[in-house]
C-alpha cells in the first residue's frame, strides 16, 4: 500500500506542474485592447478592399469555423504545452506580441470592410448577426484570427503531431483563415498582412531561441 498523503502529494504536484497554462492568461489580458480600439473615428477610417475582395461571396456557412477560432487556439496551446515546452512559451510570445503589434498599428491605421444586408431567417444568418453586433468592423488590418490560427497551426509542426492530427489542425486552421473572407470581417490585404506578421514574429523568436541555445553550448571563460 501507499503510505499516506501519497495521493495529496501527487496530486499538488500534478498540480504545480499545470501551473504554466496560466500564462494563457496573457491573451486575454492584452486582448482589453481591442475592445478599446474597436470604434470608428469619423473620416480617419480607411479601406483595403479591393476588385477581387468584393468578388468574393458571402457565404454564411463559414461563420462556423470563424467562431470556433477561439477554443482552437486555446486548445492547441494546451496540446503545445503537453507535447514541446519550447513550442509552447515560443509560440505564445510570438501570438502576445502580435496581438500588441496589431493593437499599435489599429490605433495609427484604422481600416474597415463593408458588411452586406443579411437575411432575417437561419440560423447561420442569426450567427452572423451576433457577431457583427458584438464586433465592430473597424480592427481590420492585419487580422487577429489569421495572425493567430497561422502561428498556431506553424507551431504545430514543431510538435510532431500524428499525420491524421497534423492534417485536422492545419485544415481547422486554414478554414478559420478563409472564413474571415467569406463572412466579410476581412479583405485580402489584411490576411496578407497577417501572415506576413506571423511569419515576421515567428522568425524573431526562432533567431532568439539559437542564440540561447548556441549561448548554452558555449564554454565560459574560466573553463577555458
């Protein structure tokens, strides 16, 4: 038998061990900012949209994976966190210093995109209602849910994921990115923006982690 308390003590430290999720914490705290930002300022709002974008359909079936966008970055974190430690905090600094670098470049360069007239009846139609009245369309450039699905979905390749598992979170993470477009919060430009941010952010932190690394592997210079 176990001697007593050995479950008391396993438990606080299955417990502590857990205690790094909370740095999730971090995206809602930043993300106040764009609640903040999110309002138009009369003649000062620009706009991005172009011939191509207004070719695009609104299809209302992608406010599906719009709205799900949410849990799948918290889930992939909690995924990065048991899989790679290394992943996990890169890709969260990255996504956090995004998010700020977006909320900057909202308050200098504020963009909208125009919404169509939506139908009274279904329910997808419903669900896209809800989310143009709880969020305005003015924090368009770049985009928020292509900047994060995108370095979630980098970052995933970094954790040796089943190929079946692999292949679901680069799907998920694509027809979050596409709906932006489809339920028109977005136009081209600012998923271009995005991406390029991402890729922009993800390359930073990969320059830092060598350089720590390479740093470690260095001798110090009384063991010379």
């Amino acid at each position: 038998m176990n001697p007593p308390g050995t479950a008391r003590v396993r438990s606080a430290s299955r417990l502590k061990a857990s205690l790094p999720l909370l740095w999730l914490l971090a995206i809602p705290a930043v993300n106040v900012f764009y609640g903040i930002l999110n309002h138009g300022r009369g003649g000062s709002v620009g706009s991005l949209m172009t011939d191509l974008d207004n070719q695009i359909p609104f299809v209302p079936l992608f406010i599906i994976p719009y709205l799900i966008w949410y849990p799948f970055i918290i889930a992939m974190f909690i995924v990065f966190f048991l899989k790679n430690r290394t992943v996990y905090y890169r890709s969260l600094i990255a996504l956090c210093a995004g998010l700020l670098v977006c909320y900057l470049i909202y308050a200098l360069f504020q963009t909208t995109v125009p919404r169509p007239e939506l139908a009274s009846d279904g329910w997808l139609n419903r669900l896209v209602t809800f989310v143009y009245a709880t969020d305005a369309p003015y924090n368009c450039f770049p985009s928020i849910h292509v900047l994060t699905s995108y370095i979630v979905m980098k970052a995933s390749y970094s954790c040796r994921l089943k190929p079946m598992a692999q292949t679901a979170v680069s799907l998920t993470a694509w027809s979050i990115i596409v709906s932006t477009l489809f339920v028109k919060q977005h136009a081209i430009l600012d998923l271009a923006g995005a991406v390029l941010l991402a890729e922009a952010l993800m390359a930073v932190m990969k320059l830092i982690s060598s350089e720590r690394k390479q740093q470690r592997k260095e001798p110090a210079a009384h063991d010379l």
